[in-house]
C-alpha cells in the first residue's frame, strides 16, 4: 500500500430505512477505518424516507462532522438512493464510491485492502470484499458468482478456492451489492444503478454492464465485510425477485440463449408461487410473487406497490401448474 498513488477520492455511500441504530454501528466502523493518508474519505448517509422518529434519532445519533446526511422524503430503493452519492462522486471526480450496506461491518482494514486491490488493475471496475456472517468470519456468506445465461441463473462459488479452481472469468463476474466499491471512471461509461429495479438485481445489472463494456469485476478474499444475513423475508422481497428477474434476463442473456425467455421467467415466478403456498407461507408472500411476476412480465419498474389484489389470471396460472410444481418441491424436501 506503499506504492499506492496519492490524493485518492473515496466517497462512501450508507442508505438508512428505518433502522436508525443499524446505521449508526454501520457508520461507527467505517468511520474508524484504518487507511493510508493518500486516501481521502467523504462519508454520506442517505436516509431513504424513514418514518420521522428514525429520523430524528439517525439525525442525533450522528456526531461526527465527517459526515454528510441527506434525507429523502420518499424511499427511493437501493438504487436511487446510492445514485444519488454515486452521481455526486462523478461531478466531483472522486476515484472511487464504495455502497454500503449498513446491515454489516466493515473491519478497520477492508477499504484500504479493496483500493489497494483496485490499484493494481486500472480495469477492475467493481470490487467487493468477501462477505463473511456478522458472528462468524469463518462462515462465508458470499465469494463470488457467475451468471449462467443457459439456465438464467446466478451461480454462487462455495468457497474462494472454488472459484479460482473454476478459472472464473473476471469479466463473468457478479458481485453482491452489499459492499460494492466501484471506479467512478468505470460508472462514467455504463451509467448509474438502474431505479427500474428499486431493489434487488440492479447489482447482477451493473456487474453485467461493466463486463459487457470491458471492465473486470473482482472478490478481494483478504478483505473481509461482516454482513447480517437477513431472516424471514418481507413480501416486497418475493415481489422484487420475481419481477426484477425479467428486466435482468431479459436485458443482458445472449441471443442464443433467449428462447421463450418470457414464458421460462413466467413459470419460474408461478414455481416460486407455488413453492410459498407449498411451505404453508402467508398469503401476502404469495400474492406479492404473483403481482411481481405479472408485473416484470409487463416492464412495470420503480417502487413496489402492495396494496393490489394478486391478478385473477395469475392466480388461475398458478394453481393449474400446482400438480407438476408440487411434485417437483416435494423432491427437494
């Protein structure tokens, strides 16, 4: 780190949604980050339209004039909330923007480990550190992942030797977005995150933007992100998945393997339907999967709305295909 060049630009990126205290530790570490005096850290907390008392108590809460809090009146999702430090990190010419999820911590060294990295291949144009689980840096929680475009699928390693011994592709590449770290030069050329998916799949997006626009992605494994794997899931994220899954397939797959592409996604949204109903999930997760997957069936983008009835059609769909996705789910158990 030694050789590193000077005067480089960080801007670090926290969006908060009602969870104020989960920010606050968030920004507790990274604030405490060890790095050279050649680079030069701006730190930004976006709170993504929280409900007035997190915000009082995030606004509090921060002490440290380091850092820039910016409130947004509506939630805005993953996406637009970071686009808006990530925009900011373009018109100020900063070197580097690193998104952080503030459900984790970072470690003293994780953000000179992952500019160091950076350094040495001015065509990384995303990094993440590995993700390990918040009580256990021996658990990984993610090292990498390709994308099959044959089974539109994303494909985890299990390990980091696992992906070495595969010969990953670096231009293959998809990284997690929970502690993403992007050359700013890199997001001049393939763009900001897309708020069409609001959440989910806009990390697959932009990884997929750089590889196809030339850029490497790369997993620093010395470099290490504690991340608290989530619990039971809210239905806005079976709704998320299922409809963000047509724009990302539907925008990037290789026309050889675009074949029915449509109607796959479709029945594997009403799988996911069915596979709900199956582990005895409330009827909202299922309604949600079902409204995402009409929804991204029609490119309907932006903030989930929720309050719709499942549509009648897809309701119909998903319990004439329940004989033959039963019997597949009843293999898996």
């Amino acid at each position: 780190m030694n050789d590193m060049p000077s005067d480089l630009l960080v801007y670090i990126s926290v969006l908060n949604w009602n969870k104020a205290d989960s920010t606050l530790v968030c920004l507790e570490h990274l604030l405490k980050s060890d790095t050279p005096k050649s680079i030069k850290i701006t730190f930004f907390v976006v709170d993504n339209g929280s409900d007035d008392q997190d915000w009082q108590h995030l606004a509090n809460g921060i002490k440290d004039d380091r850092v820039n809090l910016i409130r947004l009146e509506q939630n805005r999702g993953f996406s637009g909330g970071h686009n808006i430090v990530m925009q900011r990190a373009i018109d100020d010419n900063a070197d580097y923007v690193w998104l952080v999820n503030n459900d984790g911590i970072s470690l003293p060294d994780t953000l000179a480990k992952m500019v160091a990295a950076a350094e040495t291949d001015a065509t990384y144009g995303a990094l993440s550190p590995l993700i390990v689980t918040i009580h256990d840096n021996q658990h990984i929680d993610f090292c990498g992942a390709y994308h099959n475009w044959e089974k539109l699928s994303g494909i985890r390693y299990d390990s980091p030797k696992d992906c070495l011994a595969n010969g990953v592709d670096e231009k293959r590449l998809w990284l997690q977005g929970a502690a993403i770290l992007f050359r700013v030069a890199a997001l001049k050329q393939v763009g900001l995150l897309d708020d069409k998916f609001f959440a989910y799949y806009e990390d697959n997006d932009i990884c997929a933007k750089l590889a196809f626009s030339g850029w490497k992605n790369k997993v620093v494994v010395d470099a290490l992100f504690q991340h608290d794997i989530p619990g039971e899931r809210q239905p806005y994220f079976y709704y998320l998945m299922a409809r963000n899954a047509f724009f990302f397939w539907r925008r990037h797959t290789p026309e050889e393997y675009r074949r029915f592409i449509s109607l796959r996604l479709l029945e594997r949204a009403l799988f996911s339907a069915n596979k709900l109903v199956f582990d005895t999930e409330s009827k909202s997760k299922v309604d949600a999967c079902l409204l995402g997957g009409l929804d991204g069936l029609l490119g309907r983008g932006g903030q989930p709305n929720l309050s719709r009835k499942a549509p009648w059609i897809m309701v119909l769909l998903r319990k004439l295909l329940w004989p033959y996705h039963s019997a597949h789910i009843k293999k898996c158990y």
